[in-house]
C-alpha cells in the first residue's frame, strides 16, 4: 500500500495566504466571515419567508424590492445593509430587534 502524506490545512492556508496577522490573510478572514454572516442572515430570511408561506416575489413587494434582491439574501450572494434588514424583518413582522455589541452594549435597531 501506497504511503500517503497529508497536509494539515493550517499550513495550505499559510502558503496561500499568508501566516495570522499579515494584511492578506486578515483580508481573506474578513471576507469569510461576513460571507458566513450573510448566509445565516440568509438562511433566517428564508425559513421566517417560507413559515409565512410568502413567496420571494410577495416579499419583495412587501419591502418595495425585486424578486432578484430577495434570492441573493436568501442565498447569502449579498451582503445586507442595516436598513434593508430592518425592512425585511419588519415585513416579515418581527417588531423589535437589537444588535448586541459586547461589552459595549445592546443597541435597538427598530
């Protein structure tokens, strides 16, 4: 039987971009973790859109956005501004809704 060598991912990720803390890297992580956040925003759309068996069309109108909108949230294809947010949830009737910002605090967003 063949030997196979394996490589850990923390060193692909090293030579790809670069080891923790340097501008590239931070870059790659920053980008990667608002992409997850647009996902589960997303994905949150979704399933409160698909509950109130609205379509992404009915939603849309519900916002005052197209279709098209709609399924790039759902599927995490964009990233969402506060106020398209606040008018999606509101849409989907969640009435009050706040952004926890650690030690910082609780701020309301609607």
């Amino acid at each position: 039987m063949a030997k196979m060598n394996v490589t850990p991912l923390e060193v692909l990720t090293e030579e790809v971009f670069g080891k923790e803390g340097c501008p590239k890297r931070d870059a790659m992580e920053k980008q990667l973790k608002e992409e997850v956040n647009a996902y589960f925003v997303g994905d949150a759309i979704r399933k409160m859109r698909q509950a109130q068996n609205l379509t992404q069309e009915e939603l849309g109108e519900r916002v005052g956005v197209q279709k098209a909108q709609i399924s790039r949230l759902e599927k995490g294809k964009s990233i969402i501004t506060l106020p398209t947010m606040s008018r999606i949830f509101q849409a989907l009737g969640v009435a009050t809704a706040t952004l926890d910002l650690g030690i910082s605090g609780k701020v309301e967003l609607w």
